[in-house]
C-alpha cells in the first residue's frame, strides 16, 4: 500500500523543543537547513507529512 504525501516547506526559528518535537515525531530524517541564511537562527523545514498526521 502506497501513503500519499503532502509536502509543505515552513520556515521556523531554531529552538531545542523544536529539534525535540521533530525527533518524537520521527521528522528528523526530513529536516533539511536552508544554506541562505548566515546562523542558524531560522530554518526552512522541508516537511513530507502523511495526509493523516498532524503536527
């Protein structure tokens, strides 16, 4: 069975409870840093989320 998935690109600032979040729901793997920025302050999340699961 194939899951049909939506991708949806957000842009969030960095925090600890943030990465924590991402690791509980196992996002990590998807997580990708935006070369742009200069810090690490912002980050662009690329996010390939199940239709069924909510963040």
């Amino acid at each position: 069975m194939t899951r049909k998935l939506n991708f949806q690109e957000i842009t969030l600032p960095v925090t600890d409870g943030l990465i924590a979040m991402l690791a509980k729901r196992h996002l990590v793997p998807v997580l990708t840093i935006n070369t742009h920025f200069d810090h690490l302050s912002v980050i662009v999340i690329n996010l390939a989320i199940d239709k069924h699961h909510k963040l």
